[in-house]
C-alpha cells in the first residue's frame, strides 16, 4: 500500500466556498449527523476524519482542511465509484502504515453498493456520482470485457475477454469490467434469416463447430440474441418462388445446398417452385436473377442453344428443338435462337424451299449437308435443328402469253416456261433477263414507239424474271 500525503486540501464538492474558508477560521465544530470534516494535525502530519454527531474543538496544532461535508449515501439498487479508495481491514477500519498514515490504493477504483452513510477519506474522491444499477430488460443483454485479469467465482477471466450479461437481470458493475456495448434482440419472423460471422472458433448454439471468420445462416422464428463470439450482419428475406418466376442462383464456393444437392464453386442453376414455395439465400451463393418462365402456343416453336443436360451441365454447341403447347424455363447458359417462332402454315399453293446444314436422317431419307427439297401444303410445318428454312414458295399462274425464265443451279441452263401455273422445283430459281436501255424503253413504252416514248409516254417498270414480250401494233 502507498501512503497518502495528508498535508495537501482535497478539493469536493460540497458547502458553498466562502462557508468553507469561514469554517476552518473557526475553533469549535459542531457537525451534525451523517457530516464529517477532514482535520490535520501539524505536529504529526497526520489528517484524521471526525465524524458527527459531535462536537469538535479545534486545538492550535490543528487545521480543517475539508468539510464539513455531508456523508456519501447510497440508497438501495444504486451504487457509486470512488477513486483512491482506502484499504479497509478485517474489523471495518482503515489500516495504517509504520507512520500512522491511511494506505489508499492510488489510481485504483472501487465500486461501492447499498450501505450505511460513509465519509470519504483523505484522498479519496468521488469518481463517479450515486447514480441507479442498470437493470437489463428481457430481449436485451450487455457486451462486457475484462479490463483486466480477475477471478469471479470459479472463473478465471483474463484481460480482453469478452461476455454477455443477458437479462432480464441488473446488472452490479465491477471496476475492472467495461461495457462494451447495449445489445438489442433481433426479431426473425417467418421466411426470414440472419447472417452471422464468427469473431472466434466456437460452437453455436444449434452444436455446430464455427472457425473464425465464417459466416453462416440462422433461421429459426423468434428473438434472437447474438452470443459473444457472433457478430449480426444483415437480416436476409426470402424470395417467393410462383408458377411463373425462378430463381437463378451461383454457387460462390463448394458446398451442399438446402436441398442436399452439392454445388461446385462458380456453377449456376434454377430453383423453381417445384422444389420450394420460398427460398432463403445461403451465405455460399447469390441471386443472380429471376427469370420468367417461357410459353408456348399449340402454334410456336423455339430452338434451344447450349441446352443442359439432366443433370444442368451445359450442351455446349448442342440445339434443342420445344415444340408447343409448353412452358419452361431457361436454364442458365441457354438462350433462343431467334426468340420464339410461328409454325409454318402452307396453302395448297405454297411450298418450303429446306436446306439440310447437317447430316441427319429425314423420315426414310437420309440428308446431307446442302441438300436442297420442299415441302408442299396444304400443311403446317415445323423445322428441326438441322433444317434451314431458304424460302417460301408460290405457284406462280401464267397466261397463254406470258412466261417466266427458270434457271437450274446445278446445271446452269436457263429456259422460259409459258402458258401454265408453275411452281419452281427445288434446284430452280427465277432467272434475270438483262436488256439493253433502249431495249428496256422500247418494251416499257404502252405505244411500242420509241418517239411517242420521249414526248408523252408513261412508263412502267419491267419483271425482268418474266418472259420479254413485245405487243406488235
């Protein structure tokens, strides 16, 4: 223990100033009950605390140097803190050193409760004022760390340990403990969660081992008070999933979702209402999108790039034809190519020009790339991936006088078909016939007359895919 220097005049709050000086001018003190004054002997040094009620007379070695001053009271579920508290032995009394001075523990705090009335000792000062114990409501809980090493009960807690005071309890404070902060509950309602990080290696209270730093999940309906090792992060709503959206998911690193199928790093895939009606991120993945679910008429089709498989691996280079009446939804890594299409409906004069743009078997026939034929209405059509739909096709009627100029592709040969209603095969197309300006005049005149053709003529554009024709006047 250190001594105390008791010759210097602590300073409290107390009697106005101006009774103070006037009182220590004064021999005779009579100090009322619950008040006391600090009196110092100039003989020994020595400064003593008189304690009312009494009456004190003042001899000429002596000098009050504090008080008279009203006694520290605590009343019940209040408590106070005192600096340089004195070291009170056994029997109630403050022990003394070799040279008859009070031992105090200098720069120390002690936390003092409900009692009697006490004075405070030379030295002593009233760190913090009486104030009421801090009663912790129910859903509520204190943060507290240990300022330094101590032992409560049969605990032994070490500097920088930190707990929580959960209530509804009140809370005594302790010199050497610290609130760190005020917790509140967080109320999780239905088809909500919390994410949690550990700031330790622990084990939850559902008995599952955490490493430091991870983050996980809480779902249960309720209050939730974190513990010590947990740290909230943000509360999580769920997605409600219909007929009509999904959800469209990527796994941020390895694991076994929700449903127990297991997910590498960086793969995609659906959840549908099929699997759940509503759906909670898990801290290893992340919502990417929700898509809408595709519909098909009894009269559309699509074509599918890069399908997935059964097990939504992505195909790659593959295409897959849906056909409706049907509804889907796009795997991640599919799209459609060119959206979604009408079936094909022929008359019973039109005709598809197809083109095979790989090998693959038609039916009984087997086609080969560049393989050219047509299919002929009245009829409703719908291509396969392998098929290139070149064009649609119309018998083209023709009168006695007129005429249209038919090329072959493969041979090259070019005749003129006239009087009849043609339809082009499938190696054909229609010719241009090319004429010579004054030609195209000529022919383009209703007079036939070149000169009639310059002054008041009316031209009108000539079908160079049908036969010249020339009206002789």
């Amino acid at each position: 223990a250190i001594t105390l220097t008791p010759a210097r005049t602590q300073r409290h709050t107390g009697a106005p100033s101006h009774t103070r000086t006037h009182a220590m001018t004064e021999s005779v003190y009579r100090l009322s009950p619950f008040f006391y004054i600090h009196v110092l002997d100039n003989n020994t040094n020595f400064t003593s605390v008189e304690v009312g009620p009494k009456t004190f007379t003042r001899q000429d070695h002596q000098r009050v140097t504090f008080g008279p001053e009203k006694m520290v009271v605590v009343p019940p579920r209040h408590y106070c803190i005192v600096s340089n508290p004195v070291i009170i032995g056994a029997d109630g009394v403050p022990e003394l050193d070799s040279h008859k001075q009070i031992k105090v523990r200098h720069g120390d705090l002690e936390v003092r409760f409900n009692s009697d009335p006490f004075p405070l000792f030379p030295g002593e000062k009233l760190h913090t004022p009486v104030k009421p114990l801090e009663f912790v409501k129910n859903q509520k809980a204190l943060r507290l760390a240990a300022l330094r090493d101590f032992t409560d009960g049969k605990r032994s807690v070490k500097a920088g340990d930190e707990w929580m005071f959960y209530g509804p309890a009140t809370y005594y404070p302790r010199v050497d403990v610290k609130i760190v902060e005020n917790v509140a509950a967080t109320l999780i309602s239905a088809n909500q969660a919390l994410k949690l990080r550990c700031k330790k290696a622990f084990t939850d209270r559902t008995g599952v081992a955490r490493k430091m730093g991870e983050e996980f999940l809480y779902k249960e309906a309720g209050a939730f008070l974190p513990d010590v090792e947990e740290e909230v992060l943000e509360k999580i709503l769920s997605y409600t999933l219909t007929d009509k959206k999904a959800l469209h998911m990527r796994a941020l690193r390895t694991f076994t979702d929700a449903y127990g199928i297991e997910r590498k790093a960086g793969s995609e895939w659906l959840i549908t209402r099929k699997q759940t009606q509503t759906h909670i991120p898990d801290v290893n993945e992340e919502v990417c999108g929700q898509p809408m679910i595709t519909l098909l008429t009894n009269r559309q089709y699509c074509v599918v790039l890069d399908p997935c498989d059964a097990h939504g691996r992505p195909q790659l280079g593959k295409k897959l034809l849906r056909v409706g009446a049907a509804a889907f939804f796009l795997q991640p890594g599919e799209t459609l190519e060119n959206g979604i299409q009408n079936v094909f409906v022929l008359a019973e004069d039109q005709a598809l020009l197809l083109q095979a743009k790989e090998k693959f078997v038609d039916g009984k026939e087997t086609r080969t790339p560049g393989d050219r034929w047509m299919v002929y209405g009245p009829a409703d059509y719908v291509p396969s991936v392998e098929v290139q739909v070149v064009e649609v096709r119309k018998n083209i009627p023709l009168d006695e006088n007129e005429g249209i100029y038919v090329r072959d592709v493969r041979k090259g040969q070019v005749r003129s078909v006239i009087g009849s209603t043609y339809m082009l095969n499938p190696n054909e197309e229609l010719w241009k016939k090319e004429l010579t300006p004054l030609v195209e005049e000529l022919l383009s005149s209703e007079m036939g007359s070149a000169l009639e053709t310059a002054s008041t003529s009316k031209k009108t554009s000539r079908d160079p895919t049908r036969v010249v024709a020339f009206r002789a006047p």
